[in-house]
C-alpha cells in the first residue's frame, strides 16, 4: 500500500492558546491528563466486553466534527499523539484524492508545523490487506488520523479486516485514534453512512462503545437524522458535533473542545422521554454514566413504579449523615458486630485514588474495642469476586462503608458476588453502617450520582443504590448544606420512594420497620402525598422531624415517638 513519510522541521513555535480560552492549552492538557491516567486499563476480556466498564474505553478518541479545524486544536491533538516521541498515522482514504498516489504530499502539510517525531500517510486500496511494512507501521504508531471524506468508502476497506484489527491494537495500547468528518462518524459501530433526515445505517469501527456519531451536525441540521438513528437503536447514544470541534475522549470522561458544541441525545423509550443536553468549550460528560443511562433505558429496570415496603428483615442498619461520627454511634455499631468478636471489614471504596495506606475509621473502630478490623480497598470486578475477597464478607458481622463519592460503590460492587455477599451479612443478623456516600448507598434510590459532581439529586444512569433499606431515597449533609428543596423534588418526581434527610453528626440505627435517632441534630422524612385522581398526587409531600432518641415507623411512614427532651450524646 502507498504510503509516505515525513519528519517535520523542530521549529519550537509555542502552542497558540488563543482559541481555548483563557487557560489554554495547558490547562486543557492538564485537567485531560490529571485523574485520567488511573482509567486506562488492559483491552477488556470476552466476559468484560458483555457488561459496561466503569473506567471506559483504553487510550484516547479524537473525534472532529468537519469544518475547519483550528491549529490550536491540531497542537493539541499533536500533544496527545506524543509530541516529539509521536509517530503518527495518516489515513486520507476516505476522499476520492488519496487515490491519487502522487498527492499524498499534501495530505502531510497540515502537519508538518507540529512538532512531531514522525508523521506517515497511509493509503488504503480496495480489497487489499497490510503487507509487512504497513503493519509494522501500524504496529510502531502512536497515533492515527482518519481524514474526512466518505464514512462509507473508508469502512468498506477498513471494518472487518486485518486493517480494523491494527487500528483496534493501537487504542488497547493506550494509543490516540482520531479523525474529522467521516474519520469521526467511522469511530461507532453503528454508523450514519449518509441521508438526511433519514439515516441509513451502516458498520463502522466499535472505537467509542454504544454511541452514534454524526457530525457538520448544527451547521448541515442532522439533528432529526440522529434521532431517527438512534430510535431504530435505542441502546446506542447519540453523539452529534459541530464543525470546529472536537470531542476527546478519554478513559470515561469526554472534553469538549472548540468554537462549537457536540450534542448527546437519548432515544425515547416506554420508561422515558428523549433527552438531549450539549458540551461546549470547557464541559465534558460521563462516558460511563452515559452508557448506564442508555442501557437502564432499554430494559426499563429503574426506578420502579410500585413502591417497595421500607422493611429490614434482618440484621440492621446504621445510616449517619457525614460528619462526626458520635461516640455513641460507633459503640452501637460495634455492639451490634459483636464486640470484642465483632470482624469488621472498612470498605473506602468511596474516596478518590490515591486511597490513603492508613484508614482512620479503621483505627478509630480498634481503639474503640472491635475484636478484628480488615481494610478491603479493591474495585476492580475480578478482585472483589475473588475467594479471599468474598471469604472475607462471609466471616464479617459487620461492614463499613466509607464517605466519599457514592457513584463509586456502584462501579465497584453492583451486580457482582460482593452486592450478594453484603445481603448475605444482613440475612444472617449481621449490621451495616456508613457515613456520607456510605449512607446514600445503603438506600434503594442512591441520591446524588452524578459522577460529575454531587449537586445533582437525582442523576439518570446512577440511581440505583444496593438497597439494603427498600423503598427509600437518603441524602446526607442535610441542613448543612440546605438540601431539603432537592429531596422535596426527588419525593415529587418519585412518589414511591420514602425521602430520608439526615444531618451531619446524626444518624439512623434501623432495625425492621423502626428507625430511631441517634446524634446531636436532626433527620427529616418525606413521603409523596396519597394517590387522588382529581390532582396531582404529587404536588405535596409531608415531612416529619425527628431529633436524638425520635422513632419513626418507615413502613407506616408516621412518627411513633418524639424526641426525648433531654437525650444528649
């Protein structure tokens, strides 16, 4: 296959910031880079490939959405491919012109200002397979740049050969694939192959899982084609960018980049309406939220519509609200572990890496009289399905979960051998407590999943809790952070889920139906008004106040006693 090479003057032009807004490039570079590095992960196994990876996709995506395509976004680009150690591919296969062997030249001038080690390009024939050279190409590069032109031309001579294989092998390695216009749009299995406003459906490559990509998308109204596509696919997302821009994603996070916006639509199911929000300079969204947005859409699993009875049927529950943990609060979750027989297990699950080689919580349960406190860090599937892992659990009487963010729980432990293994601890009369994101998750409706920050209450994709508690929604932090508005908009939207407010330094210990106060402020509950078919049932909603030593019958959902005047820590 033709194919060329260049090695570009060292001119050491500093990168243009102008275009990315007062930060620059740098910044951009930085908050693409910081935090993202402990994403990336070995290509994903048979097994894995069937469900959905929390930290995302290996390497990095570059996706243009046509049009001009600014210098500093190229530098940029060029920054991720490895600056000065890159070895960058070029594919011009998808225009009619990279026929044209002697042209192959201008298909490297964009690029020769960047400070690069190598650049190469690359043309693919009809029907023809890489020869050794080509493959060793494709095997040295660290990245690839797909050109515009046809999606069509380009997957009928890429998808499903030896060369989508390559292609495929630089991403697993932690490589940089991009591409503009049609080297965009081949990056989706499912690709829009033309026609507007009826798409028709082709194969590209499956780069960026369970998406369609469109892109010229405001500037050609391919808004209603996108639509279209992914209503005929309700379990892929759509992903529409406009031209000057780009999409970058990497490990689960997606930056946008540009003058324009990029577009991410959801189809509308039986369960939910469509949903479109857009990203532009300087926003980015959640691959992996997103990805469990579409998938709960298409099974319809979550939340339900038929209330599940707020009853413990065994063991029992401590809930605190962040905080301080009150002295009384840890003696009565070591009490209820068994004491100086109590084995805790400390799951810190919540909190960000670098987890700390010291647990405080750890330490505060051992001075505090436990007989066996074990630290169980893990997140990955295959570790907290593994033996010592689940023997682990089995030998507990009591488990901590730790604050931080809750939506990390979810990735680590749902639908695994471990959820099953915390129900097993609770079934055999065993306890379960946690403070902050630890209190959230224990609820059936886990309240501020938004792996994007926790100021949203309710977050589409991760709102399913591990449900030790059924029927209930719990926020934390409560007064402290004033969010009795957003719990009253939970209980609203969900009628069937029983809100709990919990302060901080105050905590529920629940045991049946009962769930009794226990700290120094207070704990609200608010329950949907009862069903009238001649109002809104859910225009109201009733709340109660308990305080230290106040009991509250979740399954009736009414006070049964006050607090007591005098209780005290």
């Amino acid at each position: 296959m033709p194919f060329m090479s260049n090695r570009p003057l060292q001119t050491g032009k500093a990168f243009a910031l102008s275009a990315l807004g007062p930060h620059g490039v740098a910044w951009w570079l930085k908050l693409i880079f910081v935090g993202m590095a402990l994403s990336l992960h070995q290509p994903a196994t048979a097994e894995e490939s069937q469900r959905i990876l929390p930290q995302g996709i290996p390497g990095t995506l570059w996706l243009a959405g046509g049009g001009e395509f600014p210098s500093e976004l190229r530098e940029t680009f060029c920054k991720l491919a490895g600056a000065k150690e890159a070895n960058l591919v070029i594919i011009p296969t998808a225009s009619s012109r990279s026929e044209e062997t002697e042209d192959l030249q201008t298909w490297l001038e964009p690029w020769q200002k960047s400070e690069l080690g190598s650049t190469h390009v690359l043309h693919i024939d009809e029907g023809g397979q890489p020869d050794k050279e080509d493959q060793q190409l494709l095997e040295n590069a660290t990245a690839i740049w797909f050109s515009g032109g046809s999606q069509g031309r380009l997957a009928s001579r890429i998808v499903g050969t030896r060369w989508e294989e390559l292609v495929v092998d630089i991403l697993n390695r932690g490589g940089l694939v991009g591409g503009t216009s049609a080297g965009a749009a081949i990056q989706s299995k499912i690709m829009i192959a033309r026609g507007n406003p009826i798409p028709e459906i082709s194969q590209g490559l499956d780069l960026l899982p369970d998406a369609i990509v469109d892109q010229h998308f405001t500037q050609r109204e391919r808004q209603g084609r996108l639509s279209q596509a992914i209503l005929k696919n309700p379990d892929r997302f759509g992903l529409g960018i406009d031209e000057g821009t780009a999409v970058i994603v990497r490990g689960r996070t997606m930056f946008a980049m540009g003058k324009g916006s990029a577009t991410i639509l959801l189809a509308q199911t039986d369960a939910r309406p469509e949903a479109t929000w857009s990203i532009s300079q300087g926003e980015r969204a959640d691959l992996t939220a997103i990805r469990r947005m579409v998938a709960n859409r298409s099974t319809a699993d979550f939340p339900h519509g038929v209330a599940h009875s707020p009853v413990l049927k065994s063991g029992a529950l401590i809930i605190v609200g962040g905080g301080g943990l009150p002295e009384k609060v840890t003696q009565k979750f070591i009490e209820l572990a068994g004491g100086q027989d109590a084995h805790i297990v400390v799951l810190p699950t919540a909190a960000p890496d670098p987890l700390p080689q010291r647990h405080g919580i750890a330490e505060l349960f051992r001075r505090a009289g436990a007989g066996t406190v074990t630290v169980l860090p893990q997140r990955e599937k295959e570790e907290v399905e593994s033996e010592a892992f689940l023997k682990t659990l089995d030998e507990a009487t009591g488990i901590w979960f730790g604050g931080g963010r809750q939506w990390r729980f979810v990735d680590a432990y749902a639908n695994t051998e471990a959820e099953k293994a915390f129900h097993r601890l609770l079934e055999r009369g065993g306890v379960i407590a946690g403070s902050s994101a630890g209190a959230s998750i224990q609820g059936e409706y886990m309240a501020r999943g938004n792996p994007l920050g926790n100021l949203d209450i309710m977050s589409e994709g991760y709102e399913k809790g591990l449900g030790f508690l059924p029927g209930v929604a719990i926020d934390q932090h409560f007064t402290q952070r004033s969010r009795m508005k957003d719990m009253k908009a939970l209980v609203k939207t969900y009628p069937q889920f029983l809100g709990i407010g919990i302060d901080e330094t105050t905590a529920i210990l629940v045991e049946g139906t009962k769930a009794t106060v226990m700290g120094k402020n207070d704990v609200y509950f608010l329950s949907g008004a009862a069903q009238d078919s001649e109002s809104d049932p859910r225009s109201e909603s009733s709340i109660d106040q308990l305080s230290d030593g106040g009991v509250y019958d979740l399954e009736k959902k009414e006070i049964i006693v006050e607090a007591k005047p005098d209780s005290s820590e």
